[in-house]
C-alpha cells in the first residue's frame, strides 16, 4: 500500500460512501427490473446512477451535502507561499489626501421663463 501515490487524508470520504450508496441502490433496481439478465442489469444500473448522480450533484436541493469532489481541503492544506515583492516608494509622494475645493460654491436657480 506504500507505493500507491495517493493521499488518503484529503480524499473526501462522505462523498465517496454517498456514490457507493448510489450504485449499490441503482444495481439492485437494475437488477430487479432487468429480471437478472446480467448484461441488461448492468446497462439499466449504469443509466440509474448516472440519473442519480446528476440529479445529487446539480440539482439546487439547497441542503449541506456534499456535491463534487473539491480541492478546497488541498488548497488550504498546502499554501504557496511566494515571496512579497519589494515595495518601491514613490518619487514625489503626496502627504495631503485634502479633496480639492468646489470653485463654484453659489449656485443660482434658473431663471423664469418669460411671461406671455
């Protein structure tokens, strides 16, 4: 089992038995359906949990379940830590953030139109 290169602590394992679960249920159904012919059996399971699947997997249900194989776990095991590039200050840095005066600070209304 050594050599095998896989890392079993981030394989997500509810999501594995709830797919086992799925073939296991849609192989009896397809067996009972099929009354036991084998090769029908196993196109009418393989039709069944692909319905179940997608079914599980896009439907927007809107529950916590798991719904895909994700990286998530990997990603935030394993950082990549780059280096900060070196900040550079500016030539002429501007130390008054002060918005600018408006230089129009009377407004009139406008006029009234003529009278007829």
């Amino acid at each position: 089992m050594a050599d095998i290169p896989i890392d079993w602590l981030n394989v997500d394992w509810l999501y594995v038995g709830v797919l086992s679960i799925f073939v296991f249920l849609t192989t009896i159904v397809g067996n009972l359906i099929s009354l036991h012919h084998r090769l029908m059996g196993a196109v009418l399971s393989a039709v069944l949990f692909a319905v179940a699947f997608v079914f599980w997997t896009y439907y927007p249900h809107h529950l916590p379940l798991p719904t895909r194989l994700s990286d998530d776990k990997a990603a935030t095991t394993t950082p990549t830590l780059t280096p900060a590039a070196p900040t550079q200050r500016p030539r002429n840095p501007i130390t008054d953030i002060t918005p600018p005066r408006n230089p129009i600070t009377d407004v009139t209304p406008p006029a009234n139109p003529p009278q007829r």
